[in-house]
C-alpha cells in the first residue's frame, strides 16, 4: 500500500544507489498471525514484483524470501538465548495486541523483534530504512547486538535507523489516529498500490478530516493534516505551499486533486506491475538469485557467530572454510575437525563397546546361517533392500 512506499520502498530506491542493499519478504514475520497458504504464496510474488516495479533495480540489488535463507532462524535461536523475557514483554507492539485479545498471542508474535534483530545483524548493515513506528524494534536490536558483542567479542555491526522526516508515517483514512497499515480489516483505511482508479477517487472521497473546511496542516486538525502530509510525499511539494494554493478552497476540491495525484503517481508503478508479473521465470529468477547472495552473506555471519559461541564447525561453515575475518577479541578454537571425515565403519573399532559388539557378533552368526542364499541376489527371500545384498557382497 502506499503507507509502504513512502515508509520504505520510495528510499529503498535512493539508497541502492549509494549502498550495498538487501530487501527482504518477510513471508515469515508473516505467518506471525493466521495466513491461507494460498494467498500467502500469491502475496510474495505480488511484493516482490512491486518491489521491482517501484524502482528496486534486481540486477544492482538483492531481493529474497526470508524463508529461502535458513540462517535467519538459525540465528533467531541464538539470539534468543541472550535476548531477556523482559526485553520482549516491554516490546509495544506485542503490549498493544497483547492487551486486545490475548488468548490469541502466539510465541511468535512474542518473539518477533528477535527475528526482526537476526533479518538486520546477519549482513551487517550500516542503515535500515524504517518507519518511525519501527524504531522501538531498532534500539532492541542495537540492544541485542552489544549484548552478544559483550558476551563474546565484537561479531555484530551496530545498525543505524534511516527514518525520513517527511511521510514517513502516514495514518490511515479512516483513523487517522492510527497508522495506515495493510493488515487493516477495513480496506478503505489505506491505498492499495494496485488500487483502480475509480477505488482510489472512493476511498480519497470517504477519508476522514475535521470540523471546519480549511485545509491546514494542524495538530488539531488529524484528519487533513494525513491528507496533506500524502499530497506532500506523492507530489514532493512543500506543506506551506499546499496550504497556501488550497487556501479557501475547502476539502472537497482539495480530496478530489489529491485523487487525482494518486491516479497519476500510481499508473507508471502498475504498468510496469502488469509486465512483470505477466513473467513468472523472471520472478522466480530474481528471488533465486537474490536467496543466492543472502545466503552466502548470512552464512558468512552466522558460522563467525557459531564460532563465537563455541559451536564445533561442520562442513558448510564458512568461516572456517574461507578463513573470514577475524577480530583480536574473538576465542580461537580449540578443536580441529579434519577437513574430511573417513568412513564410519573404518573407525568403528574405537567406538564399539562390549554391548554393541555382541549385537554385532549375534548379527554375524545370523547371516552366516543364510550365506548360501546371499549369492548373486539382488532382492531374494533372505533380505529386504539391494543394500542389505551388496553389503554381504
């Protein structure tokens, strides 16, 4: 909706082309309430090719499912363990919907800012394009972050919020009390980005502003104060200027040009929306690519983090695989795994003990009672899987 936009996806678009960036479908922040599997699988691939159709460029960028990139669980987990249960109870969010029905809390709604914390720690960001209503989540994690680097050494960049000053929290229509939101039961509370134009001119014409007719940016004044501050963000003209040209002029004149502003500023991003979503191989293209390089970061971050913690290195860890880097602070290992393991039953020996070798005797003196049906049998009466066979063999 356009709440996104202008909380994210419009400086999403600056910032690629000054920094290194990584965009995320949080498809499992998702499922943190109800989802139809369905509609959910349909919904990612719509974010993400209006991603791409807001100006996200996915050959200079990197787009990903979060689910495709199994670090950010991984280290959920760790991070839960020096994340306090009072540092989670405290999160508004979760006190706000807590408090309205709480029978329907689920620990993953509880846990939410910890994975929020791993989504930005595992590429080691510098800025996170955030609404205002996110920065809570940010100094959590920030929070988070010190307290691991305390713990064990200075694994984890400390991110910084990019919050922009103007639009970057719109209230919805309806409640302009309230933040825009999607998730919003009420659809005419927000601006869908694919909305029709004759969908756009009803809900711009329902929206909610105040006593009196004159259109001025006010504390007081909520209604039309979010009306402005939207003209502002999608036309990029000054408040003061927007006052003054609709001095007098009254609301309704002024809802149906900011209809009409919306119409205008949403048809390119529908347009080049119908394109690529008419191409599901290039979606799937772009995703799989972009999952490529998030998990070749994330791993990266998530095999110093194992280290750090004293985790024994398996074969995929990268870190010790290509030797990253290392800061004086962090404990060197005290185990050294072979870079290749030998085959179990070449070291059996020294893992036997006196009850698995007579398994292992009483099991020898079985098959040597039906050798002579072992020979040159693929499948036969006295075994059940062509393993078995060339085992014997």
């Amino acid at each position: 909706m356009i709440g996104n936009y202008v909380g994210a996806m419009k400086h999403w678009v600056e910032l690629q082309a000054t920094h290194e960036s990584f965009f995320l479908l949080a498809d499992l922040h998702a499922i943190t309430v109800p989802q139809d599997p369905a509609d959910l699988q349909r919904r990612c691939l719509e974010f993400a090719a209006l991603v791409i159709a807001c100006g996200v460029d996915a050959e200079r960028s990197t787009i990903f499912l979060q689910s495709h990139v199994p670090a950010h669980t991984q280290l959920l987990w760790v991070l839960n363990s020096v994340t306090p249960m009072g540092e989670l109870q405290r999160m508004t969010q979760f006190k706000d919907k807590a408090g309205r029905s709480p029978a329907g809390i689920h620990v993953g709604l509880f846990d939410y800012p910890v994975l929020m914390a791993a989504d930005i720690l595992l590429y080691g960001a510098d800025l996170v394009p955030v609404g205002d209503d996110q920065e809570q989540h940010m100094e959590f994690t920030r929070r988070v972050a010190r307290k691991f680097n305390g713990l064990y050494g200075e694994v984890f960049r400390i991110p910084e919020s990019y919050t922009h000053l103007t639009g970057a929290r719109l209230m919805g229509l309806q409640t302009p009390t309230a933040k825009m939101s999607k998730s919003d039961r009420n659809a005419d509370n927000y601006v869908a980005l694919l909305d029709p134009p004759d969908v756009v001119r009803r809900k711009i014409k329902k929206a909610a502003t105040d006593s009196g007719s004159e259109v001025r940016h006010d504390a007081s004044k909520p209604g039309i104060s979010n009306l402005i501050t939207l003209y502002a963000v999608v036309s990029g003209e000054g408040v003061e200027s927007i006052q003054n040209r609709y001095a007098g002029k009254g609301y309704a004149e002024f809802k149906r040009s900011l209809a009409e502003l919306i119409i205008d500023f949403l048809h390119p991003i529908q347009a080049r929306y119908r394109a690529i979503a008419a191409d599901p191989a290039l979606l799937a293209e772009v995703l799989q690519r972009g999952a490529g390089n998030a998990r070749e970061r994330s791993e990266r971050t998530l095999s110093r983090v194992y280290h750090a913690v004293g985790f024994i290195p398996g074969e995929r860890d990268h870190r010790r695989r290509t030797g990253g880097g290392r800061s004086s602070s962090e404990r060197q290992s005290d185990i050294a795994l072979p870079s290749k393991a030998k085959a179990l039953h070449d070291r059996r020996s020294i893992m036997e003990t006196k009850e698995t070798k007579d398994v292992t005797a009483a099991a020898a003196a079985e098959t040597d009672d039906e050798s002579d049906c072992m020979t040159d049998c693929c499948v036969c009466c006295c075994c059940d899987t062509e393993e078995e066979c060339s085992m014997a063999e």
